[in-house]
C-alpha cells in the first residue's frame, strides 16, 4: 500500500506494547540497540500495542489497539522492514489514518525512525484487534491471522517478573521479559509458530513531532 506522506503531527500514546519473535531465549536487539543479527538471521515477530491514552491532532486515541506484523531480514538496525498494520475497528476515520500516520513513522517522533527502516507497508486494515492482559499473562487476537499468547518469566521474587531497565532501547527503558506460549502468525503468506521463542513487555510513552 502507499505510505502516508510525512507530516510531523502532535500526537500521544501512553499505554504497553507487547512483542513475540522468532528469536531463542531473549531478542538480543534490545540489549545491542538493533546492532546484533536476531539469533535466527533474521526477526519475524507480531506486536500489539494497547493505547490506554492517546491523541493524534486533537482526535482521541484512548482503549484502541494495534497489531503489526513484522518481517525483518537481517539485523534492526539495518532496516528493509516489512510490515502489515491492524487497526482496531472501533476508530474513527481520523484515528485509523492518524495510526497508520504514527505506525509508518510519517507523523514524526518516537516511532519516526520507521521512515528509514520500514521498506514496505504490505497492507493495512481496520479490524477486531483484542488485546487481553491479564496477570503475567498477554493475549493479541487478529480473528485467525494472529493468535499470539506470552507469559513473563518468573524471577527470584514470584511477584516480580524479569526486566531490563535503564535501556537505550526505542520502545522504552524498561521491558518485561517473556517467551511465547501457542502463538502463531497466518497471514500475508507468513507461517510463523513462535511457541517458547523471545517475547518482550513494555510499558510505553511515546509521542510526537
């Protein structure tokens, strides 16, 4: 599909992105920034982002979700993405443009480096997108394109999940570690099982220009 034009917006999301790749143990792009290859080669992943608040030029952005498929090469860092977008059917018309604006990296910002790395938007529709957090449990439901389920991994202290922080990484300083449980890819000619592969949690705050 074409790319929305750039046009540096003011716009917000708060809320947390959760993320399931095809790397073993854990995605060592967020510890490298990008830098390192993906254990596999390359990095096939879903994400799904579930906006608690948000606006994308006065328009509310609040309770809607997004999923994205991800099909990288190579290295992050390195760019030639691929990647599809679902947004939530329960946006308006200015909300699924302003999404795509923000997720295609046009209108500036915290996701604004997606301009340089995504090579190709290979669709984009609006659709039921469920986001279920539950516990250390998260669920992202795209009907049967993608059924992506994680679990944090317990740490020393059974009520403290396993984290990164203080990190450089784009989505945010701190990320959850997790690993995929029944999660699956069947969509735009991809077939990906990510069951016990890489998952990442992140409370995220990003924003724009």
């Amino acid at each position: 599909m074409q790319r929305p034009e750039k046009k540096p917006t003011d716009w917000k999301i708060k809320g947390e992105l959760i993320l399931n790749c095809s790397c073993d143990v854990f995605c060592p792009c967020v510890v490298s920034l990008g830098a390192h290859p993906p254990t596999e080669g390359h990095c096939h992943a879903w994400m799904g982002i579930a906006i608690d608040e948000g606006h994308y030029e006065g328009e509310v952005l609040d309770n809607l979700n997004v999923g994205l498929l991800v099909d990288i090469p190579g290295r992050m860092g390195e760019g030639n993405w691929k990647v599809a977008a679902y947004i939530d059917d329960e946006a308006s018309e200015k909300a699924y443009m302003g999404l795509l604006s923000i997720f295609s990296g046009a209108a500036g910002g915290t996701t604004g480096l997606f301009t340089a790395l995504v090579s190709e938007i290979i669709g984009a529709e609006k659709t039921s997108v469920e986001i279920i957090r539950e516990g250390k449990s998260r669920i992202l439901n795209i009907g049967r394109k993608i059924q992506g389920h994680v679990e944090m991994i317990e740490g020393y202290s059974s009520d403290e999940p396993v984290k990164i922080t203080n990190t450089k990484y784009w989505m945010g300083p701190e990320v959850l570690v997790a690993k995929g449980n029944k999660s699956r890819v069947r969509d735009y000619g991809r077939v990906w099982d990510f069951d016990g592969k890489s998952a990442e949690i992140c409370p995220i705050e990003w924003g724009g220009p």
